[in-house]
C-alpha cells in the first residue's frame, strides 16, 4: 500500500471542496446539496476548537475524508464527541485508507483530552470492531438498523 497521510482540511480549498462533493454524494442522510454542505464544511473546518475534517492523500492524490464532530445530526443518544462521515474512494477500499483516517481521527480526539468517542453504523460494524471499537447498543437511526459503537481513548 502506498503511503496515507492525513491532513486537517482548510476552509477555501479544493480540498473542502472535495470533502463537500464526497459527503453530499455519499451520505444521503444528510439530505444537503454539495452546496449546502459545502457552507457546513466552510463553517466547520473554520472554528477547528470543536472538531476538524481532516482527508487522506497517497502523493497529491485525495482519497478520503473523516470527522471529529461534537454531535451527530439528530443522535439517538446524547453522546459527544463523534467520528462521522468516513469517506474512502473506491479504488482505495480495503488497502489501509480507512484505518488511517480513523486512527488519526482517534489522535485528533486524544489532542483534544478526549477520553471516549462515538460513532453510528449501518455497514461497517466488523471493520470498526477490528480497530478496537465496541458495539453499545443497536437503534434505528433515520430508518436504517444502526450501531452504536464507541472506543475507549
């Protein structure tokens, strides 16, 4: 596998920009245009106390993107902080992409004095299982059978 960095995305990039096409074509529950969540993103990345978006590049190449957020939208569970929006380009599937974005979204927590974080999944519960994640609870999360899964930091 060729060599992941991560980096934290900043607003008024292309990179953003990427993230925001990614999210709005990916993640239909969030139910946002690439317009609209590129504004989300351009506010988010630009107040990084909260949390960071950080994407993932072999070379010049961007591959995928992760979030560090306070809250989930519409959380079944009052939890905080979350790691949402894992996002892979399927050439990179299954090669180490994931587990990068994850652990360094792990890393950004810990740099934050963040003890415990939280995700919801619908798809991925063995591959979040596999990097030391725990299953909570099981919910219905806007219509889909989702787990709650957490890591201890």
């Amino acid at each position: 596998m060729a060599d992941i960095q991560t980096f934290i995305v900043k607003p008024r990039t292309s990179e953003l920009a990427i993230c925001a096409r990614w999210r709005a074509d990916t993640f239909p529950v969030l139910e946002a245009s690439f317009e609209q969540e590129l504004r989300s993103l351009e506010l988010f990345a630009s107040d990084q106390s909260h949390g960071v978006a950080l994407i993932a590049k072999v070379g010049d190449e961007p591959i995928g993107t992760c979030l560090l957020a306070e809250s989930e939208i519409e959380p079944n569970h009052d939890l905080s902080p979350w790691l949402v929006g894992l996002f892979v380009v399927p050439e990179y599937r299954r090669r180490g992409a994931g587990a990068v974005l994850v652990r360094a979204i792990e890393d950004q927590a810990r740099q934050r004095g963040v003890t415990r974080l939280h995700l919801y999944t619908s798809a991925a519960e063995g591959f979040y299982s596999k990097l030391g994640w725990a299953t909570l609870d099981r919910t219905n999360w806007k219509g889909f059978e989702t787990a709650l899964m957490a890591r201890e930091l």
